[in-house]
C-alpha cells in the first residue's frame, strides 16, 4: 500500500496545515496564505485566522492604552481568544471547517478565489 499523498502546495496533510494556520495567530495565517496557492481548506482557516486574530491583537493593542477597565478588559478578551484558539486548532486538526460568526463567512468568500496564475513564458 503506497502511502497517502497531500494534495497540497505545502506537503503536509490539508488537516495539519490547517491547524497551523492557528497556530502563531495571524502570523501563521498570513504564511499559510502566501505558501498555500491550491488547497481552499487551508486558504479559508488562513483567511479566518488572519481575521480573527489580527482583530483579537487590535482590540489587545488599543485595550492596552485604556487605564483600569482596559486592563480588565484585556484578560476577558485574552481568555476568550486562547479558548476560540484552541477549539479552532481541534476543529481545524479534525477536518472541519468550523466558521466563526462574521469571520467564516468572509474567510469562505476570500478563500474561493485564488490568486492568478502567472502568465505562460513566452
């Protein structure tokens, strides 16, 4: 029996790689994009990474700056975004496509379309 091929332009499982793309925030969402030309599963958890966690570290940044309620309001958005993390790195490991209210649905749209191919030499 040969072994199972991925069908990806990274080399590694569609299920793997999805999970990576959790796996540094956004940072990790955005090499996924860049590295990841075919396989929409994996654009679409880069784009919902992209989306979710650059908004988490947006709110963290600008919550950062707020004295006393914006420090409480840093660790209640923290909590939440390690917990969303995690259940998106499980979903992802496990073949979902699990979408986020708002995020999924513009991941899906931004995943569809992939970038041009470049034209042929001439």
């Amino acid at each position: 029996m040969e072994p199972k091929q991925p069908t990806t332009s990274t080399g590694l499982d569609p299920n793997i790689a999805a999970l990576l793309c959790y796996a540094g925030w956004w940072v990790s969402g955005i090499v996924f994009l860049i590295i990841e030309e075919n396989d929409r599963f994996i654009r679409f958890h880069a784009f919902q990474s992209i989306i979710v966690f650059g908004a988490a570290t947006i709110a963290l940044l600008v919550f950062g700056w707020m004295p006393v309620i914006g420090e409480w309001l840093r660790w209640v958005i923290a909590l939440i975004a390690i917990a969303v993390w995690v259940a998106l790195m499980a979903k992802a490991y496990q073949g979902a496509k699990y979408k986020l209210w708002g995020a999924g649905d513009l991941a899906e749209r931004w995943a569809g379309s992939t970038p041009p191919s470049p034209p042929p030499p001439a």
